[in-house]
C-alpha cells in the first residue's frame, strides 16, 4: 500500500511540474489553510427557519424525482415502509444497514417485512439506510461510508430508501463539510481524526440523458429514491 500510495503521489506531483513534496513554508500554509477553512460563498435561499429548511430539502428534493412521504417520529417508519412497498409492489424483503438510527424504528411492529442487515447481495430489490446529513438548498443526502453504512447500499439495489431526521438537515454544503470536521475532531468515528473514507453526495434517484434529452432513471444506480421524513422534535 505504501509504494502504491506513493506512486500515485507521485504523478500528481509530475502533473503539477513538481518533483518533490513541497517546501516546509507551502506545507505549513497549507496546514494552516485546512486547521482553519474559509467558507465559500453560500447561497442565500437556503437561510430560512428549521421548519422552512425542512420544506425547502423536501421541494428540491421531489424537483430530481426522488419521493418524500413526512411521519411523525421513528415508531411510524415500519409502516410507512411497508406501505410503500405495497405501493410500488415491491417485495416486504429488504436489505438495512446495521446502523443505530434505524434499529431505533421498532421493526417487530412489522411482523411480515423481512429485514437482512449487512451488505446488498444481487437479487437485493431494496435497500434501507439512514443518512448522517442531507442539504436543503439542493435536496441532496449525505452518506457517510463505515461498518454502519456500507456504500454499496446506496448504489446497487433498485430501489434506495433512506430514513432521515428532519434535524439533520443542513442548510448548505458548508455546513455538511463542518459536521465532518465536528465529527474528525471527536473522534465519532473512532479513526484517530480522519474523515470517512467516501462522502456520497446524492441528490435523487440515478439518471442519464442521451443525445435526444431523454431521461433514463435508474442508469448508474437505483432508479427509485424514497426518502422517509422523520419529524424529530429538535428538527
């Protein structure tokens, strides 16, 4: 792993024209850089009140063709689930991460949804995942990849439900690259300081376009995106 790492460090330096690392002056300017980030600009659509923050992620989040259905606390996920499966006559089988925020639902209140924890297998049709962070100026969640969120969830089986606490919404990208540094600096996800090894930005169900502009849904991933609300009361 180092010499591979090293080769890659390597041709990005070749791309940049440099032959070495950089200087101790450029290493502790950037250092300094990265201890203390400058926010970008930040647009201004997304500064409204929490309760107006969860509608704004919920409009722009059904303007990319995913679906929002809005309950009440996490006892309500279950059935909000198994419905919609019905609806979209879908198996009651589905593949969950072994993630806390959803062991929170209840399950047993669903006695005929069969759950599976772990990774996505090929005849998997659906995938449940809670979401550490969603941006309301674009409708976009946020995955966080780790033992309790495999990323492969987001991205092989059809459909992709994810159960988000309306308090995690954030109101821009910023924000999101500040929890990510919150969570860095405390150390939440136990690896001495490092961020998670990918961050997936999602913002809708998968979607491509051919050179006629017709859209084709389900391209490079699921082709469903639901996305169950939950109003916490900190949201």
């Amino acid at each position: 792993m180092s010499a591979a790492r090293n080769d890659i460090l390597a041709g990005i330096r070749r791309s940049l024209g440099r032959s070495g690392p950089v200087d101790d002056a450029r290493a502790a300017t950037l250092r300094e850089r990265m201890a203390h980030p400058q926010r970008n600009l930040v647009p201004a659509r997304a500064d409204l009140p929490p309760a107006q923050k969860v509608d704004l992620f919920q409009k722009m989040a059904e303007g990319v063709f995913a679906s929002v259905e809005r309950v009440a606390d996490m006892a309500a996920v279950p059935a909000a689930l198994t419905e919609y499966l019905k609806r979209e006559n879908l198996p009651a089988r589905v593949v969950m991460a072994p993630d806390p925020t959803l062991d929170a639902a209840g399950w047993d209140s669903e006695p005929l949804l069969e759950i599976r924890r772990g990774l996505p297998e090929e005849p998997d049709m659906v995938s449940v995942t809670s979401a550490p962070s969603a941006v309301a100026e674009t409708g976009t969640l946020v995955m966080f990849s780790g033992a309790d969120h495999p990323s492969t969830l987001n991205f092989l089986p059809e459909t992709h439900v994810v159960v988000l606490p309306a308090s995690r919404i954030a109101k821009t990208y910023e924000d999101v690259w500040d929890l990510i540094r919150a969570r860095m600096a405390g150390g939440e996800d136990g690896r001495d300081g490092l961020p998670p090894r990918t961050v997936n930005f999602i913002t809708g169900p998968s979607r491509s376009g051919d050179i006629e502009q017709t859209l084709l849904l389900g391209a490079h991933g699921p082709r469903r995106l639901h996305i169950i609300l939950v109003d916490d009361e900190s949201g």
